[in-house]
C-alpha cells in the first residue's frame, strides 16, 4: 500500500510540502476568534500591542469587550505587528482581521514600545 501511495502521489508530496512552508513567510492576518454561540461582534476595549512591536506566540495583543464577556486576543504565531486594522472602541465582527502580524520580523523578548 505504501509503495502505491508513493507511486500515485509522489510527485505531488515535495510541491505539497513546499506550500506549507511558504506559508509560514510574510504577514499572518490575525484574526477575531469565536466568542461564544450567539456572540457576533464586539468592541475593542484595548490594543495592547501596536505597530513594531514584537508578539510571542500565545501573547494577548488585544481586548475585545461584548455585552456578556471580556475576549483576550492571543496571538497564533511569533513576530512583529506589521499593521493594525481597527482602533481601539470599533465594533469587530467574528472573523474580521484585528492586525497583520509579520512572521519575518525579528522577535525581541526585551522590547520595550516607545
């Protein structure tokens, strides 16, 4: 079985592989988690991380406020927000890009924001 799936799909895997990778390069747009079952949008109580700044994976970069809770928006990867999409006190929809973080950036764990 295992020769006939390198047989059929040989050639394919190498391309497969190098896509996964690329994506790995460039902006990653972080975007507005599900909030919960009837939550649909939200206000953004807070930007806790700006432009240039580094992120760690995991790290909360903003607070989005609803009527029934408070969201911490973690970060899914490491590197450097290279753009913001929304200010703080706009109303988000589930889905919608908060900010543009560039996984290229250098992260620096002794960063201070200016």
């Amino acid at each position: 079985m295992i020769m006939f799936v390198r047989a059929v799909f040989g050639s394919v895997l190498p391309r497969l592989r190098l896509v996964h990778r690329s994506r790995c390069f460039g902006t990653f747009p972080l975007k507005i988690p599900q909030m919960g079952d009837s939550i649909t949008e939200g206000d953004v109580a807070e930007l806790i991380k700006g432009v240039g700044d580094p992120v760690a994976v995991d790290e909360v970069v903003a607070v989005v406020e609803t009527d029934k809770v408070n969201v911490d928006i973690r970060s899914e990867v490491a590197g450097v927000v290279s753009r913001l999409k929304v200010d703080e006190g706009d109303t988000v929809e589930v889905g919608s890009i908060l900010m543009e973080i560039d996984v290229n950036g250098v992260y620096d764990a002794n960063h201070r924001p200016t």
